[in-house]
C-alpha cells in the first residue's frame, strides 16, 4: 500500500497502480534500518523480527518482481540485513534478484549502450549499485563487470569534467540518442542522492577510478554546481528545493527532496 487520502486511508489506487518500486524501497529501509541498529539497543530484537518477517515473506514473492528497480531496491535491503545473520537463503535470494536484472542487461544491452533498458530514466544508479552489492554478498564476478561496466556507461552520460547533469524527467534519453545534446531541466534531488550513494559504493571497490571526486562533483550540484548557479539546499531552513527546471529551480521543498539531501550528506560521514 502507497497511496493514502487525507484521513490516512488507504484508497483504491493502490489497487490499480504498479506498486513494485515501492514495496522495493520498503525492503531496502527495512534492511538498512536493522543493520544501522546497534546489537545491544531495546530495539533490536523487536526490529529484527519485524523486519524478518517481512523480508522473507517478500522473498516468497520475488519470482514475480519484474520492475528492474523493485529488484535493485530489494537487492539493497536484503544485503544490508543480512551483513547482520548471514543466512545462506538471503543470499540465494539475492543472487535470484542479481541474475534477473542480468537477463534484462543481457537483453538491451550492446556495444555502444551499457544499460539495464533502452532508455535512461529515474533512480538509474541504483541498478549497477544493487549488482555491486550482489556480487559482494555472492562472489559472482560477472555481477562485478556488469555492475563497474553500467556504471560507467551512466556516468558517461550525465557527468562532465566539473559538473553532473542528471536525466531530465521532462525528456527520458533513450537508446541511440546518448551523443545528444542533454535536456536542461527536471533534475531532482533523488537522482543526484542515489548517484552518490552508488558512487561511495564503488569507490570502496575502486578506490582509484576516480568515484571519490564524482561524490565531490555531485554533491555540489546542491550547493549550486548545476546549470541555473542556484543553490537547491536551503541553509535558512534546512530543507532542499525539489529540483530544478530550464530557467527557474522548482521552490517547493517537499519530504523527499530534504531526504535526498540529507542522504547524500551522509553519504560523507558514514560508512555505508
């Protein structure tokens, strides 16, 4: 369930949309939420159970994600809770999830277009950083090169030297297209966020391909890096502007937005 009305009740658009993304970030905050909790905190028990129970009977249904996303999201989470157990079933399930977002590479993927679909669009890091994680949680090599290889490929298309330019949502790239000229425009924080949480992960496993400085690069684009020269973190507030536009950043400063920014903040002072 997603979709609440303003008596927080489920509606029935829950019912009548794909919910597969969200129930992926669900398992990825489940997860990650357990691992950040300390073993000896009155929570952890109670999270623990919670968060098994859940994550277990969403495996049960895993044969039946097919959004590339919801398989990366849950990827995430599955790793992170089980860095804390690890049980041999979370790490089957893992690989299953892996070896379903290599099918779909394997089958859009070609020489001069390294991606997971023919077209770039929303959260594209966290499909080579979920492969990434699958390769550390299993061993499998050729979840490495697909993940590094993809990554890259991403990269190529939204960093120059000094600057990141993230997929505009007003005009998805699509395969054949990626020596245009960049839409300008309708980048949110939420892409720049998950792209600097896939770059420390990779930099942890390529300390010299130059992740590190990417971070750097990124995170500026919040303090005014980005084509308009306008800061999207709001210092008087505290909140960060949901994105911005060809010739204006967008000033409403929703819930996700602020969480973007405070996740990529703390991209530099945890270990993730």
């Amino acid at each position: 369930m997603n979709y609440l009305n303003v008596n927080y009740h489920f509606t029935d658009q829950n019912y009548d949309e794909n919910l597969e993304d969200s129930n992926g970030r669900a398992i990825w905050a489940l997860g990650y939420t357990y691992h950040l909790l300390n073993d000896h905190d009155k929570l952890d028990k109670v999270a623990f159970q919670n968060s098994r129970l859940c994550i277990y009977h969403f495996c049960m249904s895993l044969p039946h994600i097919k959004s590339p996303r919801a398989l990366a999201f849950i990827i995430k989470g599955l790793y992170y809770f089980n860095l804390k157990i690890n049980d041999e079933t979370l790490t089957e399930c893992i690989r299953e999830a892996a070896l379903k977002l290599t099918d779909i590479y394997d089958y859009n993927a070609d020489a001069e277009w390294e991606w997971f679909e023919p077209y770039l669009t929303y959260a594209n890091a966290v499909l080579p950083e979920a492969l990434l994680l699958a390769w550390k949680a299993t061993g499998d090599l050729r979840f490495k090169f697909i993940a590094q290889d993809s990554f890259d490929f991403l990269l190529s298309q939204t960093f120059t030297r000094n600057a990141i330019q993230i997929i505009s949502n007003r005009n998805w790239l699509l395969k054949g297209q990626e020596n245009s000229p960049k839409t300008k425009g309708g980048e949110q924080p939420i892409d720049v966020a998950y792209t600097i949480l896939a770059l420390k992960q990779f930099n942890h496993a390529f300390p010299w391909n130059g992740y590190h400085e990417k971070m750097d690069i990124a995170f500026s684009w919040f303090l005014g890096n980005n084509h308009l020269k306008q800061f999207i973190y709001n210092p008087r507030t505290g909140g960060c502007h949901d994105g911005i536009e060809t010739s204006n950043v967008n000033l409403n400063q929703g819930a996700e937005s602020t969480l973007s920014y405070l996740l990529a903040r703390m991209a530099f002072e945890q270990t993730l």
